[in-house]
C-alpha cells in the first residue's frame, strides 16, 4: 500500500484492519436479519423497528463510557473485549425470547462503541500524520467491505442452514476479530517530562478546554454525518416511490455501495497529500448536488445515475470524520475527545434519518430531500472554513500550540 518515509500500512492489516473487516462483516451479517427475528419472536412492525435502532442506541449511550474503558486498560485490550462482549450479545440474542433478542442486540451496540473508539485511537497514534488519512480511510474502507460481504455471507449461510447460521457466524467474525486484535502491538504510555503517567482527564475537562474545536469542526462533522445518514435511507425510499421494484431496488443500492469501496484508499492518499479540504468539501458538494438532483428522477436509470455519484461522493470522503477527530485530539485525554467525536457523529447519523422522516410527514418525500442538500451545502461551508482557522490559531494534535501541525495538516 504506502512504504514511502519508511512507513508501511501492510504490517497492519491483520492486527488492526483484520479485526475491522470481521466486525463489520459480524454486523452487517446480523442486521438485514434483525427485524425478522423480532417479528418471529411476537413483535409488531412498530417494535422490530425499534430493535433493530437498538444497535445504534447501545453505540450512542456507550461512547463516553468507551473511552474510559479504553484509557484505562489499552486499545488492545478493549479490542479484545469488545470481540468477546459482542459475541456473548449474539449468544444472549439467539435465545428463544423478544426480551433476549433486545438484550443481546443492545449489548451488541455496545461493545461495537468500544471496538470503533479502540480501534481509531491506536491508529491514530500507530500511524505517523505523514501517513494518518490514508490508514484511517482505510480503515473506513475495510469496515465497509465487511458490511457488504457479511449479509452476502449470511444470505447463502441461512439458505443452507436456516436463520441460525447468521447468527453462528456473527460469533465466529467476532471471535475471530478479538483474535486478531491479541496480534496487535501495545503502544507505549504518554508520559510527562518526567517520566511519570501523567494524571488522566475526564471527558468534561476535554470538552471544556476543547471547546472551540467541538463547537465548529464537531458541527460539521455533525452535519456530515446527518447527510450520510440519509443517504442511507434516501435510496430505498425514492426507489420505492417512483415505483421501482424491491430487486431493481437492491440492485441500485448495491451498485452504489460498490462505487463508494472502490475509491476510499485513494480519497485518503488525496488528504494526506492535498490536505484534509481536498477532499471534504468535494465530498459534500457532490452527495449534495446528488441530493438535490434525486427527486427529479423517474427511471430506473437516472435513479441509478444520482445513486452512483452518492457513493462516490461517501466513498471520497471515507476516513474523512476519524481523520479529523484525530488530528485535534489532544495527547492526553485523546480516548475521552474521540468518545465526544463519536458522540457527535453518532448525533448526527441519528439526526439525518429522522430529519428525512419528519420533513416528509409535514411536506412530503422531495422536500425532505432537498432539506438534506441544504444540509451537505452547510457541512461543505463549515470544513472549507473552520477546521483550517483552528490549525491557524494553533490547535493541533498536541491540543493548542504547535505551530508545525499546520504543515501536516495544510488545508485542512
């Protein structure tokens, strides 16, 4: 992949990329299965709706907890952890009850807050700056490849065996991926000036001294986030309501989510070459512009078209939220600012559906498609300013001074 400054992303792959594609693969073979079970087990629509929210809901009330647990005890070990923890939420789920099935997804959710935050924080500090976008859009990259091979895997597994083998298979990836993560190297404790651990800070104190940061690049990293959100949703629902069929439907989705893996490791060489700007503005103008074009489509064909300039748009812009977490995260109290980070971006992946949802209720499906345009439109004006003014001002990777952070990070 990269060996240039005599680095190499390949000495990686399996203890911090293996995990994140068998992760992804776990979830991504558990969620297209989770509405069903719920049904099957006595829920309403309404109810299975709600359960199969709750992967993201035990993600969401996790990630500042996450990053004391990762502080405390290394990244290796939350890995491992959360591998273990996630699979026992499978074991707990497959037993016969709706209450065990909610449990076990929650649980799930959970552990899935503590394995992402572990898994950037040793990338962020593994990977030199030099090298920093194009490690942590793979990482993007990868997970997204495990959420597509996983229901791919699942699908053929459930046909020969039936639904439980999904299931055995989510405990096998995430077995597998606390596995891989035992091969990953500790990393060395900050230490003071004096060779001493230096006093741990909480969540609060980063949020107070870090709160320029949050409050400009967090909103944007928000807004991001809402547009991807509903880019999710988007597609099937447009889909659906220009009248094409459920296979055409997953045809279109699938293309699209194609488009957006093939081009992530080169959106991350972009930034590191071109600085972070390069590629987040771009990426929000184009899923922007996609957004805004989709409601005058009435084809298979032109839904496919906007479709696919929505993947490329995501694809471009994988790593894009990681990368910036990770460039002003503090060195000390890093765990706790990307607990905050993934609380905005959770935030926003929530905001952005449920924005689509209300808008259509109130004015119908086109309008609320176009509101989260406008969205994609405000995320692109807030990277294009805010994040290169802060490195301006000195905030960096070592939280305020360091004026040669902004070299590393030009353009932000």
């Amino acid at each position: 992949m990269s060996a240039e400054l005599g680095f190499d992303l390949r000495r990686l792959a399996v203890p911090a990329y293996g995990p994140s594609l068998l992760f992804g693969a776990a979830e991504g073979a558990l969620l297209p299965i989770i509405p069903a079970e719920a049904t099957s087990r006595g829920a309403g629509v309404a109810l299975a709706a709600f359960i199969a929210m709750l992967f993201g809901l035990g993600s969401f009330v996790s990630n500042i907890p996450a990053s004391g647990l990762t502080d405390r005890f290394g990244e290796r070990r939350a890995l491992v952890f959360a591998g273990l923890v996630a699979a026992l939420g499978c074991v707990l789920a497959m037993l016969p009850s709706l209450v065990s099935l909610i449990a076990g997804v929650f649980v799930i959710g959970m552990a899935s807050a503590v394995f992402l935050l572990a898994r950037q924080k040793y990338l962020t500090e593994a990977v030199p700056i030099t090298h920093r976008a194009r490690a942590l859009s793979l990482l993007g990259g990868v997970m997204r490849i495990g959420f597509f091979i996983g229901p791919l895997i699942g699908a053929a597994l459930i046909g020969i065996l039936g639904v439980p083998a999904a299931w055995i298979l989510a405990i096998a990836c995430l077995l597998l991926a606390g596995w891989c993560a035992t091969r990953m190297e500790d990393l060395p404790g900050a230490l003071d000036a004096g060779g001493a651990t230096p006093a741990r800070v909480t969540p609060r104190d980063v949020l107070r001294t870090h709160l320029p940061v949050f409050a400009t690049v967090g909103l944007g990293v928000l807004l991001v986030q809402a547009v991807r959100g509903s880019r999710q949703v988007v597609i099937p629902l447009w889909s659906a309501h220009v009248g094409l069929d459920e296979q055409t439907t997953s045809l279109v989705y699938a293309i699209s989510a194609g488009i957006d893996m093939l081009v992530f490791y080169p959106a991350g060489r972009v930034m590191d070459l071109r600085g972070r700007r390069a590629v987040a503005v771009p990426s929000m103008l184009l899923m922007a512009a996609a957004l805004a074009v989709m409601p005058f489509t009435h084809t298979a064909a032109t839904v496919l078209a906007v479709s696919c300039v929505l993947g490329f748009g995501n694809g471009i812009g994988s790593g894009l939220v990681m990368t910036l977490g990770a460039d002003f995260s503090p060195d000390v109290g890093r765990a706790a600012f990307l607990g905050i980070w993934r609380q905005l971006s959770d935030t926003g992946n929530t905001l952005g559906p449920l924005t689509l949802s209300g808008v259509t209720a109130l004015v119908g499906l086109a309008p609320a498609v176009a509101v989260n345009a406008l969205l994609g439109l405000a995320a692109a004006g807030v990277l294009a300013y805010w994040p290169a003014r802060l490195v301006r001002e000195g905030w960096g990777p070592h939280g305020r001074p360091q004026d040669d952070t902004e070299s590393a990070t030009r353009g932000s």
